[in-house]
C-alpha cells in the first residue's frame, strides 16, 4: 500500500489530507499526516482572540476529529525532510513516504533588525496570540499601579510593525478591547493615556487594497485614535524603545511584529530548487520541481502564475489543496494530473467592530457590509458545524456584553522577552 505524508497542520496540509483521505478507495494508500500541534487553528480569527471577541477554543479544530476515518495523525515536530532516501524525521521518529506532500508554512521574519527577534510579539501561532492578549492585560494591570511618568507611558503604548491585514486588523481589535475594558474595569488608567501605533515603510495602510479601500481604513483608524506612522521604518528595537529609521525612538513596551516572512527552518535546509524568498519552487501541477513525487503548497511554496509569485493567503493554499488531493488520487490510479490555476475570490480586511474594506468577485465594499461579509465568510470556511454554532454566540454576545480580561496561561508562555 503507497505511504502518502503530509507535513503540516494548517490550512494547506490539514485541507489535503481531509479531501484526498476522504476520494481514497479501501487498501489504495495510507495518510499520514504529521503536525506540530492536534488541532487547526483558523488563523483568520487571531486578532478577535486578542480583542476578546472569540473564545479561544472555538477558532481551532482537532485534527483527529477532523481527519477520523481518512488519514492518521502523527503529533510531532519535523526536524529533517530527507529527500533522496524518503524519508522524514521528526521529534518522534523517522516517517518513510512514497509520496510526500510539503505544507509547513512560514515563519516570521525580522529582517535581522537589531533586537527585534528578541523583545517583539508574533502573531503567527495560537499560543503567541494568548500571550500578546496576555501581554497587554499585564501592561493594563503594572500600569494601574504605576505613578505617572515616562515608565508608564512606554507600558501603555503599544506599537504594531507593518499595515498589511493582519497588521490593521490587530490594531483595530486591540483599539476596541481597550475602549472597553480601560473604561469599565482599570479606573485608574485614562483612555487618553492608552496609545496605539502602526509603524509602516510604505505611503499608504493595506497597499493590496485598492486606493480608496486603503483610504476608507486610514480614515476609520484615525477615528479610533490610532496613530499612523507611514513611509517610517524599524531599525532597532531593545524591549523598552522602538528606533526609527529617521533617527528618532518611541518608547514603547510592546512590539507586535507582523512585517515579514522567512521560510521555515525546514524548507531553508531542503536541498531543492527555491525562489529568491527561500521558498520551493513548483511545475504547473504543484509538484516540486525535478521531483515527482513530492507536492508543496501555502507560504513554503513558490507558484508562479502569469509572471507573478502568489503571496502567503489563506484562500491561495484552500485552492491549491484542492488541486494537490485530486493529483494525489490522480498519481494512484496513473491518471493525467489537474494544473494549478488561481482564481482570486476576494479580499477582506476587518477594521475592528462593525466595519471593514473588502473586495470580492471585483466589487469594492466598505463599513457595515463589508463587516457582515467578513464574518460571513469566515464563518462558512470555518471547519466544523460545533464551531460554526460557537462561534456565531460568540459573536452575538460580544453585541450585548463587554469584552472579558480572563488571562490563561499555559506551561513556556513567554511573558517578557525571548531567551
């Protein structure tokens, strides 16, 4: 019976061994998929975990659950992908393939700016978004006991690095979780004193955006009282000042960082062919060039497409799972392979409680619609019906009730600044 293993857990690698394990006919191949962690985590809700708008649990889903019956689930870290005796090592054990499928993402990249590595806050994983909601939390609380002064003034400023969507839509919620609990439960803290920056190198605020899109969100972020620092750049960051490239600092306790990608670790040591980002370069059938017989797809692989690499979205590894499991079956019963052609649906990009700017199927949407066509699509790319029903009360008591403080933290939780 042909080995297929599939690395990685997230949208790309979870989607593939779902649709592939699910078209399998009885004996014709084992799924194995090997994941860091049991559960997807649906990271288009990160930044509402942050805000307090999302119970935590209810923007994942348990890779067993989900993938019972069709493929088995190795919880493990890969350390070594060994391409020509196919085999994969990992924390656990060594994982021969006959067929291998490669979706172990990104990870976030600092540009080797002095200290930023060490004193900033990612966004990437589930555990690193409970510890910036923690972070903040902290920052409230040493705050309320502090006298005024320069000290309190860096813990109440948070900084966010970068004004892509993940960066906007992270201010914006972190904008909203402030204005409610600041008011009704840290009296001792003025909302006047609580900042909010965004530092970005570029003219404009979600430059994929259309002009006006961009416009709309520089306009809603003032209004929430968010500082925009544009066409200004990080050169350094020690934990307690952020460097400017302009020669001036911003004192400033917390650093959330989402102004880049590196390949993983992984992917970097992989003898293979790669772009000039590190990531994997692919056929027309998302197969690793000069070898058949491995697949890549999400932020670890490079597809070009009418002269253009496609960039690291959800929507680009949901459609490009589809393709790998189908050639994945193909490959089995040597039927002819499917080509990999992207079709963008859209674009969305929350701005906080009730309003966003989208694009979808060519048309331009902004506030309240926009907002509702967020939610909504999420909400239907959301595995599972339990989740989709969790989620929605979640949603409809963050309507009525005020956003909670609870602070949960877990074993490692980092609290201060990386070792």
């Amino acid at each position: 019976m042909k080995r297929v293993v599939v690395l990685g857990g997230g949208f790309g690698g979870a989607f593939v061994a779902r649709r592939a394990g699910k078209a399998l006919r009885k004996n014709e191949a084992e799924i194995t998929l090997v994941a860091r962690d049991n559960y997807l985590f649906f990271t288009p809700f990160c930044t509402e975990i942050v805000g307090g708008a999302m119970e935590v649990r209810h923007a994942t889903a348990p890779l067993r659950e989900m993938l019972a019956g069709r493929a088995k689930v190795v919880e493990a870290a890969v350390t070594r992908i060994d391409l020509a005796a196919k085999l994969v090592e990992t924390t656990v054990g060594p994982v021969p393939y006959d067929t291998l499928v490669i979706a172990v993402g990104s990870v976030t990249g600092t540009f080797n700016l002095p200290g930023v590595a060490q004193h900033s806050w990612f966004m990437r994983t589930l555990p690193e978004a409970i510890a910036y909601r923690n972070r903040v939390i902290d920052c409230l609380e040493e705050a309320s006991r502090m006298p005024k002064g320069p000290d309190r003034v860096a813990r109440l400023t948070f900084a966010v690095a970068g004004a892509g969507p993940t960066g906007v839509e992270l201010a914006c919620d972190v904008s909203d979780f402030l204005d409610e609990i600041v008011k009704h439960q840290y009296p001792d803290v003025g909302r006047e004193e609580v900042k909010m920056l965004i530092v970005e190198g570029s003219e404009r605020v979600l430059g994929s955006l259309d002009e006006s899109l961009s416009a709309y969100a520089e306009k809603r972020m003032k209004r929430k009282k968010i500082e925009l620092r544009l066409k200004t750049r990080i050169a350094a960051y020690d934990g307690a000042a952020i460097s400017l490239n302009d020669g001036t600092s911003l004192p400033c306790h917390t650093l959330a960082w989402t102004a880049g990608l590196a390949p993983n670790p992984v992917v970097a040591e992989l003898d293979a062919p790669k772009d000039k980002g590190g990531k994997l370069e692919l056929d027309e059938h998302l197969r690793l060039k000069g070898n058949p017989d491995v697949f890549a797809l999400g932020d670890c692989a490079a597809f070009v497409q009418d002269g253009k690499t496609l960039g690291p979205e959800g929507q680009v590894a949901w459609q490009e799972a589809k393709v790998v499991a189908a050639n994945l079956i193909a490959g089995l019963r040597d039927r002819p392979l499917r080509k990999f052609r992207f079709k963008r649906l859209g674009r969305l990009v929350s701005l906080g409680r009730r309003y966003a700017v989208s694009e979808f199927f060519g048309m331009r949407f902004w506030g309240f619609p926009a907002w509702w066509l967020w939610r909504t699509t999420y909400l239907f790319k959301l595995p599972g019906l339990r989740n989709k029903l969790r989620v929605m009360l979640d949603w409809t008591l963050d309507l009525f009730f005020p956003r909670e403080t609870v602070r949960i933290r877990y074993s490692g939780e980092r609290t201060t600044k990386r070792d």
